[in-house]
C-alpha cells in the first residue's frame, strides 16, 4: 500500500555560507548639542535613542528633566 509507488529519498546538504570580509561597519556620527536647551526640544523616546549613540541607557519611566541630565553628563565625557 506505501512501498508499492515510493521511490529513495536522497538527501542533500546544506549549503555552505560565505562570509564576504570586506564589509565595514557603519560610521555612527553622534550628534552634538550646545545646551541642555537643545535636549529639552527632544521626546523621552528620541532622548532613549540618542542616548544609545552615546552608549548609555536610559530609562524612559523617569522624568525627563532627569533623563536629560544623565545624558548631558554622558555627552560631556
């Protein structure tokens, strides 16, 4: 009832992966700012991803006045 039309399955690797190493990474350009002035024009969640670039984390449930004084001290370093 099976066996009588089935034929052998052949199985077949993967292909193999090249990885090009030319590629560069993307230049991240951060974003200056004169005053804290500049900051306060922002939303929390523009201030959250400026503060990637930067490389700290921000977190979004405080108020804003303290979230632009933790990146303003970032961007100063």
């Amino acid at each position: 009832m099976f066996g009588a039309g089935a034929k052998e399955q052949v199985w077949v690797s993967k292909p193999k992966v090249t990885v090009k190493k030319n590629m560069t990474n993307p230049i991240i350009v951060k974003p200056k700012f004169k005053n804290k002035k500049d900051l306060s024009k922002m939303t929390k969640v523009k201030l959250e991803e400026v503060g990637r670039v930067y490389g700290i984390e921000l977190d979004r449930r405080q108020r804003k006045d303290k979230l632009i004084n933790q990146l303003w001290k970032a961007i100063k370093k």
